[in-house]
C-alpha cells in the first residue's frame, strides 16, 4: 500500500537547484523593498524632516570600558556591523556555489570570474583617467562592484523569457566582485594598522577553526566567537566587515548527519506507537530529542546560515542600510560636478566594457566555458545590468569621501545606478522580444 503523504524522494540535484532558487526568490524581492527604501530616504532627506532624518544616523551608541571606548554612531554600526551579516551570507553562497553548485566546474567558474575582473578593473581605471589630479581619486572604489538584489530584481521582471543561465552568470559575477571590493575596503580605506589586536583577531579565527575541527556546534558559540573577531578586526584599523567574508568562507559545506543515519535514527522513534506513552522510556525520549538533532543537522552548517539568514540580510539589513545611506540633500548638487560625472562614466561604460570583454576573452583563450544556453547578446544586456553599483558603491563613499563631496558621489552612483538598470531592462527587453518572434515563426513554419 502507497503512503499518500509520504514527500517526493530527494534527488542529488535538489541540494544544488532549491536553494539556489530560494536565493533568487529572496533577492528579487528584496530588490523591491531595497527601491522603496531609497526612494523614501531621498524624500525624508529633502522634506521639512530633514535635520532630523539625517541627524537620526549620526547618533551615538556604544558602550565605554575604562580606556576602551566602543562608542560609535548608529550609521556605522549599521555599515560595519550589520553589513557583516550581508558579506557573510554572500560568502556563504560564493562557497556553497564553489562547492556544491553550477561553479563546482573550474572553467564554467572562469567566466564570471573574468567578468567580475573585468567589471573591476576597467571602470577603476576610466574613474582614476577622469579624476586624475583632482580631490576624490582616492574613492576608484565606488565604481567597483555590482548589487546583487536590484540586478536579480531586474532579471526577475522577465521571468522565465530569459535563460536561467544568466541569472547563475550575473550573481556569481555580483558575489565574486563584492568579495572583491570588501577585500579592497579592507586594505584600501582602512587605517592605520594595530597589529597586536589585528593578532588577537587571527587568534580568534584560528580558534573558529579549531572548534570545528573538534565538532563544536552550538550556532551560540560560534556567534560569540564571531562577535570577538568582528570587535578585534574593528579595533585593529582592518574594515570590519572582512571578518564576515573570512568566517563566511571558513563554514563547512559538509553534512553531518548522513540521509542512512538520519533513517536509522527516525526509524527508532517511529517504532514507538502513536499515542501510546506507556512505551515512552527515557531512551526513547533522548531518541526523539536525538531525531531532532539529527533533522537539524542533515543540513550543512553552509546551508542551515544561509536559510537563517539571508532573510534578515534581504528584507531588514539591505533596507535600513539604503535608509542609512541614500538620503541625499538634491539642492545645490548637480551632475557637472567631476566625481558624479567620473562615477556614472565608470558604472554606464566601464562595467560592461570590462565584464562583456574580458568575459569573452576568457572564452576565446580557452581558460573559460560559456554555458550552455547563454548567448553573447543576453551576456551583453547582463552587462549593463552590472553596473547597478548602489549598496557596495554607497558603502565605499562614506569611508573614500568627505562631507563636501559625498553627496556629488552619491548622486553620481544613483544616476549611473539607474541608467544601467534602465539601458540593460531595455536591452533584454528586445532580446526577448526577438526570441519571442523567432519562436512564433518556428511554430507557424
């Protein structure tokens, strides 16, 4: 007899494709929350409210211990603290990508390698030709790295119209450039170093390892462990947020608790009867607290983060983040100003110059595979939609920028934001039309 309520059998592919999809689902509608933010901070920060909208971030919290001061205002605990959450969940996705998913492949990984090189390289390099002895070189930064929500938003006003392979091409590029530019936020726009507490920092992450290579697995423990880190790499002149990438990339992808085991295990619990609490003994309740365990666990520690997380990342840190950040004072701003002008120059043209040909001359060189599926026309519209900089390029222009220029860059990363949202929409717009008139063809011929 067939148990009507028994699930689906699992497949090897359902560990790769389901929470690549969860991740998708979570971005696109983030994207939306992530657009209503910005708009709602533009219009506090240029309304009657707008001392008390911009004066709201600056005020100061923390804690004072003898000559130990962690007092800082609430933009930065919300840039350095909270954004460590958003760099750890994309770490954990680069790895669970790397090892468990489409990237598993070196060469098919090559190609949004090269593109996110090149989607770094070439702007940087238009930026420091524009700005080149000007005030503000130093902010090349900005135009560096590609927001994962709103490109994935974009991607999903066309559904099914586009091949799925490049949105897997478009967020791996998104990952590995912002895991680039945080390693440039680290090194480049950090401070004078403290090597001692940078020491206690390595400690601690050497302790991380440690206590996974023993088979620790409290989530507290590690979230303890991850907080001291986080404390020491702020403390030490490092950009705070690379402990989340470093932490990010050190969590196991291997599970714990094998699908024989967890059988094994659930089968001891399911002897017992139904109903009847005479058969529940001591052994067979640390049984039934052991099958919760073990359901628990037959989940990577990559995954189970991820699942926990990347929620939070996407609908409450991302949104208070663009609250944060985006608020810009319009009067008295204009686009002629050099940094506004050098930044939309660098996300408009530089990322799809950069992404689009050193994409293809990895796959000319041979070093990379273009996937099967995914055209150059559709890798080109993608392009453009790399150059929607937002969260990584108002990140990086409050720690490259000055009070007098900061709104100019800001302004200049939400116009060059808009025109790539709007040129790459536009251009997968008329592929799909094309595609969509070359199939009706195919159909009535």
């Amino acid at each position: 007899m067939i148990d009507t309520h028994q699930g689906l059998p699992h497949e090897v592919a359902d560990s790769i494709t389901k929470p690549f999809a969860c991740f998708l689902k979570i971005e696109a509608a983030a994207g939306g929350l992530l657009l209503l933010a910005v708009l709602l901070a533009l219009g506090l920060a240029n309304s009657p409210w707008q001392a008390g909208f911009l004066g709201f971030w600056e005020t100061p919290i923390g804690l004072t211990f003898g000559s130990l001061d962690f007092t800082r205002s609430l933009r930065h605990w919300i840039n350095d603290g909270l954004m460590t959450l958003f760099f750890f969940v994309l770490s954990l996705e680069l790895k669970r990508e790397l090892v468990l998913g489409e990237l598993r492949n070196p060469r098919q990984a090559a190609l949004p390698f090269a593109g996110a090189l090149g989607g770094m390289i070439v702007p940087v390099s238009l930026y420091l030709v524009l700005m080149s002895g000007q005030p503000g070189m130093h902010g090349w930064g900005t135009v560096m790295a590609t927001d994962t929500a709103f490109v994935i938003g974009c991607l999903a006003l066309f559904g099914r119209r586009i091949p799925p392979t490049l949105r897997l091409f478009l967020l791996s590029l998104a990952i590995f450039d912002d895991v680039g530019a945080i390693l440039v936020v680290a090194f480049g726009y950090g401070e004078a170093l403290n090597w001692s507490v940078l020491g206690l920092g390595f400690l601690g992450i050497g302790i991380v390892a440690g206590a996974s290579r023993v088979g620790i697995r409290s989530v507290p423990v590690y979230f303890l462990l991850g907080a001291a880190v986080w404390l020491c790499f702020d403390a030490s002149g490092v950009h705070a947020t690379i402990a989340g990438v470093i932490l990010g990339l050190m969590t196991p992808t291997r599970i714990w608790v094998s699908d024989a085991r967890l059988r094994a295990i659930l089968g001891r619990v399911l002897a017992v009867r139904a109903g009847d609490h005479r058969q529940r003994d001591a052994a067979s309740h640390r049984d039934l607290r052991q099958a919760g365990r073990a359901v628990t666990e037959s989940l990577s520690p990559v995954e189970r983060l991820e699942l926990i997380l990347h929620p939070w990342v996407g609908f409450a840190i991302m949104p208070i983040f663009a609250l944060a950040n985006a608020g810009i004072t319009i009067q008295g701003v204009d686009f002629a100003q050099p940094i506004s002008l050098a930044i939309i120059v660098g996300l408009v043209l530089g990322k799809p110059i950069g992404v689009f040909g050193f994409s293809w001359i990895a796959v000319r060189s041979g070093l990379a595979a273009l996937v099967p599926g995914l055209s150059w026309p559709f890798i080109l519209a993608g392009s453009f939609l790399t150059g929607i900089g937002f969260t990584m390029s108002l990140f990086i222009a409050g720690l490259a920028f000055d009070r007098s220029v900061l709104n100019a860059a800001k302004l200049g990363i939400l116009a060059g934001s808009a025109i790539s949202a709007a040129i790459g929409i536009l251009m997968l717009l008329l592929l799909t039309l094309l595609v969509a008139r070359a199939g009706s063809a195919t159909a009535a011929g």
